[in-house]
C-alpha cells in the first residue's frame, strides 16, 4: 500500500521548483530571485542578483472595506524575508535553507484562526536577509511604517534575525505614530518540524491587535516573549530563545490567551502624542544619513581602524571597549587625532552588558546601550544635527530613557 503524507505538498518542494512557481505567478515573486543572502548550514552566501539595487515595495495596501466595517483590529503585516521567510531543504532542515524565498502573503494565509484575533492585511516590502538591508532601506521601512499605521491600527515587520536589533531600534526612534509596531521573525525556517516561525508571527499579530503596546515604541515579540527594541540583543546563532535584554530583561509574556505586561518604557507614560523620537525621517532625505562605524578594542588593538574609518569620510564612530569602555593606547591616540578633525565618538562596553558612563571633548558615554544600537542613535543624532552638545543631549534622553 501507497503510503501518503501528511505534509504539506509546498514544505518538501525543491528551493528551485518553488522559486520557479513563486517567480511565474506572483507579481512580487521577483523579491526571491533578488534575496540577497543564502543561510546554508550557519553560513551566508551571496545570491547572484539581476539588480544591484534590489526594488523594495511602499505601496500600502487599502484596508478592505469588510475589515472597515469588522469590530477586529486592522493590522499591517510588512514581510522582509529572513529565516522566517525560509524554505527548508526538506522538513528536517533547520539549518539548511534559503532564506527570504516564501512570500509574506502566503505565510499569512497559512496561519490557522487569525479570524479569531486581527483582519490581517500584507506587503510584501523585500525578501532578504537582515543584514542584506542599507541604512537607506531602513530609511524606506520607518516611513511605510508610519504611512500604514495612518490607515491600520497596528503593523507586525517580519525580518531575519541577525540585525533585528539594529532594525527594531531604527524603527523605534524614527517611526513617529505611537501605534503598536511589532517586529518578529525566527530561528528556524517556516517550512521544518519543529519550527518557531508560525507561533511567533500569530503572536505577533496578537499583539498587535490587542493594542497592550501602544506608546511603547517598537517591540519584539518571539518565543512567546515581549522585548523592548532598545537594549534587546540575539544572545545565540541558534537556539530559539536567542533574544534578551540584558540587565533589564523582558517587558511581557503571550501565554495563549493571556497577554502579560510587566513594564513599560517611560514613553509610555507621558501623554499620546508627547513622546515622539526627535528623528523624523520626513525632515530629512536618505543623502542626509551620516557614515558611523564601530571600532572594537582587544588586547594591543592597533589604531589603523580608526585612521581608516576618518579617511573614509565617517562623521562617527562607537567604540565597542574592553570593560567599562576602554581602549587601547594606539587607538586612544587615534581618537584623539580624530576628535580633532570632527569625528564624535560614543564609548560602549563589548561585555554584552553593564553601564558606561563619563565622556569629554568629542566623547559621549553611550550608558548600556550596544555597540550596535549606539550606532544607530549616534548615526541619527549626526543626520539631524552636527552640534556635540545636542547629540549628547540625545543620548542623555533617548538613549537613557530612564523613569
């Protein structure tokens, strides 16, 4: 006797026979011929492109008029691919599959009882990797979010996981609605046993719908736990409860039917409407984002990053210290040379945690935010201002945004 099986006919599909059909009768299929990066047994590898720039999708869906008309949330779900968006090898590949090849649509259509919770629209934006994203394509991302959320009561971004964090930060001080934004994503791919990637994007829509973070910025939600974008960290390549906060740890818990929030940020507290970040991207074009790079100090670390980075034209640069921040001598002197000649520096701690404090001419204390994460505020400070003392002032407030 024939034996059937009881997988889905699309999760043991070929990677190439599905990027066929998606390519043939998807409008937006071609996002999978231009992924920009392979996830193959832990590595990334490049994905030859028709397009050196990969086209990225803005244009908002209208809300249906049957969910104007439904008592459930309206939420925007924005696909950007990564291993969330994945297709396995076959059911039992976790670690080998292409990411950024399943479209954001179909992954929705899939999701059992999402009637019961949210009327849930799509756009598919990209479908890449995280780090395959330019600062200008985040530029993009914050101002669809804010455009979507001028029609939904709440978006959901999907992404890949290994600069979430970098892109939950960017979105939570430039996106200006004080709408719910969620952002998710997942360790293994959508179409293996096992996976995280279902459960995290229906919680995610959960909380999207329930409204609970509203005025908190942008949040993560995955393995059931709610994260604040700023101080969040992937903390494992692999393991699926990679992403916490350290120090301060999670906001809130999905149980089911039980959405659990323990605390919030200061925002939240402060009137609707009062607790906008500075950076609204409308002010600004995408020229006008300024170069930062991050420098890391190790025993005798030399001082011919820093030298590079200056002759490349950076107007900031994070350095990412050994204990509370500190550095080497050769590139104490390089910053110093570079002070001089305008560059402004934010002293971080490479230790995954703790507080740096202090500062001094052309130096601003980064307090515990991660090299990475100072970097996106420190590259935002430099693209609305060039004045030290108002930077600083930035990283006094949204930087440290204590109660």
């Amino acid at each position: 006797m024939k034996k059937t099986s009881n997988l889905r006919p699309w999760a043991v599909w070929s990677t190439a026979a599905f990027t066929a059909l998606t390519l043939s009768l998807s409008p937006i299929g071609t996002y999978a011929a231009q992924a920009a990066t392979v996830e193959v047994k832990g590595t990334v590898g490049t994905v030859q492109s028709t397009s050196a720039t990969p086209t990225r999708n803005t244009t908002i869906p209208a809300v249906p008029e049957a969910s104007k008309q439904s008592p459930l949330p309206n939420v925007l779900v924005i696909g950007t691919g990564g291993t969330i968006a994945g297709q396995s090898e076959d059911a039992t590949s976790f670690q080998n599959y292409k990411a950024g090849t399943l479209l954001i649509a179909d992954m929705v259509k899939d999701l059992p009882d999402k009637q019961k919770i949210a009327d849930v629209s799509t756009l598919q934006f990209g479908n890449s990797g995280s780090g395959s994203y330019t600062m200008s394509d985040l530029y993009n991302l914050s101002q669809t979010v804010d455009k979507a959320l001028a029609q939904y009561d709440s978006v959901v971004v999907t992404t890949g996981t290994d600069t979430m964090e970098e892109i939950a930060y960017f979105l939570d001080m430039t996106v200006q609605s004080d709408k719910p934004v969620i952002i998710t994503g997942s360790m293994r791919p959508w179409t293996v046993i096992g996976s995280d990637a279902q459960a995290n994007l229906y919680n995610a829509i959960k909380l999207a719908g329930s409204g609970r973070t509203k005025s908190f910025g942008t949040v993560l939600m995955l393995n059931d736990t709610i994260q604040l974008a700023r101080g969040v960290t992937k903390t494992n390549d692999y393991r699926t409860d990679t992403f916490e906060t350290p120090m301060l740890g999670a906001v809130g818990y999905i149980d089911e039917e039980n959405i659990r929030i323990y605390r919030a940020p200061a925002r939240a507290m402060k009137p609707e409407g009062t607790a906008k970040p500075a950076f609204d991207l409308s002010k600004i074009t995408k020229a006008d984002l300024a170069k930062v790079e991050i420098a890391i100090s190790y025993q005798e670390a030399g001082g011919g990053a820093i030298e590079g980075f200056v002759k490349s034209g950076v107007k900031g640069i994070v350095t990412s210290g050994t204990g509370a921040g500190g550095i080497s001598r050769a590139m104490g002197q390089a910053r110093t040379k570079a002070i001089e000649e305008g560059v402004i520096f934010v002293t971080t701690t490479r230790t995954g945690s703790g507080s740096v404090y202090g500062g001094g001419k052309g130096i601003i204390a980064g307090d515990n935010l991660s090299p990475q994460q100072a970097r996106i505020l420190l590259m935002l400070g430099l693209s609305f201002s060039d004045d030290f003392d108002t930077i600083k002032k930035w990283f006094e407030t949204y930087g440290t945004p204590e109660v």
